[in-house]
C-alpha cells in the first residue's frame, strides 16, 4: 500500500479482523452490484469507501426526481442521466483508487459471463425475474450472493452460497421458489418505501459482502435476516435449502 492508501484506511488496518493484510484481500477484490437504486447507494458507497478493488454496477434506469428522497448518492443535478454514469462519477471522487465497470443490465443472455468476471455479487432489484438470473448464474459460477430487499417499513437480508453445503445451505429461490402473483408482490412505486428503510438493509448488505471477502464473523447463509422499522426491530430465521429446488438441488444430487 502507498503511504496515501494506509492513511486512507487507517481505521480498518487498526481492527485485528482486518489489519493490513485484510484490507489488501479487499483492494484486490471484485465485486458487482446489481441495481444503484436505494439499496445499490449505501452498498456502492461503503464498498467504494472500504478500498473494494473493482466495482461493477448494473443498472439500465436514469435518475428520477422520486429516486432522490432514498437514492443517496444522487443530486438534483442527475435527474434524466444514466444512474450507472453518475454511481461511477460519485465513486471517483469518493475513491479514486476503486476501479468501476458499468452494465446496462444483467439478463440471462449475459449473466453468466458478466457475473463470472467478480469474487462476488450483491443485489437489491426490485423484480423477481432478474434475482432469478442472478442466483442461478451465481450458482453456476460457484460465486456467493448477498440479497437485499425492503418495502414500505421493512427489509431482508441473506447470503446464498449453496454450493458451499449442497443440501444443506439454501439459495435465493429455495426462499422464493416461484414468482409470487402480482397482487401479492410489495412494489415501492405503487406502496411507497422510507427511505431510511433502504439505509439500514443496504448499509447491512455492505456489512455482510465485507464479511465474506476478509472471511471473518459469521455468515448469514442459511439464515434470513428481517428487519421491521416502525417496532425497531431485528429478528433472524433458520432459512433451509429446498430439496426440490429448481436451481441448486441438483448440487447435492
């Protein structure tokens, strides 16, 4: 590290879980984050603030007027621009020693490869189809996956590494096997979302990928973290891997 760079992470070279040598497994680290909405902006910002080597952001949408009130690494100024141009101008002047690609969108024509050129993926979409995509070109490519999820006051938050414990650690469809039916589905566009709400589960989604590239504390695979904002509360359930699931029960066959 140059002199600049042990300045620069000063705080975490102090923490005996990380030290020097943590905090060079995490510049050479590659992760991708797919949406730069309210969850993909405290994700991108810590992971950016935290020296993450090589940030990848997908995201197809512009910055709207309605983004700003959770979307916290947008100004004013960005309405109508490419949210990916902007994540990528935010994190250089944040830290320019991150490296940023950009990806209109991750879709099953592409997903394989895109996600095959990371150590990790993260996502906070807010459609079923595309964490479809995501967890089964993770599974295939023996990547970890870390999701997050809010609506109005509430959020979730896991890790889904399966082929780690096939047969015993789940993946994201083993918790959603089937797409549920629109009117079931909570939609921050249609219900509304606090956008502190976003804070919390993306500022923990953060937490958890740091956790999985230095390899210390405990993983949240297997486990699904809730959290309910107006009663301020947390709550952790056992999460299983479904033995009939479509995408990696053929792991442990």
């Amino acid at each position: 590290m140059t002199p600049e760079q042990r300045e620069r992470y000063a705080r975490h070279i102090l923490l005996r879980e990380v030290g020097g040598q943590g905090q060079q497994k995490l510049m050479d680290a590659r992760v991708l984050v797919v949406g730069a909405g309210g969850l993909g902006s405290p994700i991108l910002q810590y992971l950016a603030a935290a020296g993450v080597g090589m940030l990848g952001i997908s995201d197809d949408d512009d910055v709207s007027l309605s983004n700003l009130q959770r979307q916290v690494m947008f100004q004013t100024d960005d309405v109508g621009r490419s949210k990916t141009d902007r994540a990528a101008a935010f994190i250089e002047r944040l830290n320019p020693d991150v490296a940023v690609n950009t990806h209109p969108r991750v879709d099953e024509g592409n997903a394989d490869e895109t996600v095959s050129n990371y150590d990790l993926v993260v996502e906070g979409v807010d459609n079923f189809a595309a964490r479809y995509v995501v967890n089964h070109a993770c599974i295939a490519r023996k990547i970890p996956l870390v999701s997050a999820a809010v609506g109005r006051f509430e959020g979730q938050l896991s890790t889904y590494k399966p082929f780690e414990q096939p047969g015993v650690l789940p993946c994201y469809r083993c918790l959603v096997p089937e797409e549920p039916p629109r009117d079931q589905q909570v939609n921050c566009a249609e219900e509304g979302v606090l956008g502190a709400v976003t804070g919390v589960l993306g500022t923990l989604a953060a937490m958890e990928v740091l956790k999985e590239l230095l390899g210390v504390g405990e993983s949240l695979a297997g486990r699904l973290l809730l959290y309910d904002g107006v009663g301020g509360t947390f709550r952790t359930i056992r999460l299983p891997a479904d033995p009939a699931c479509a995408d990696c029960s053929k792991l442990s066959g």
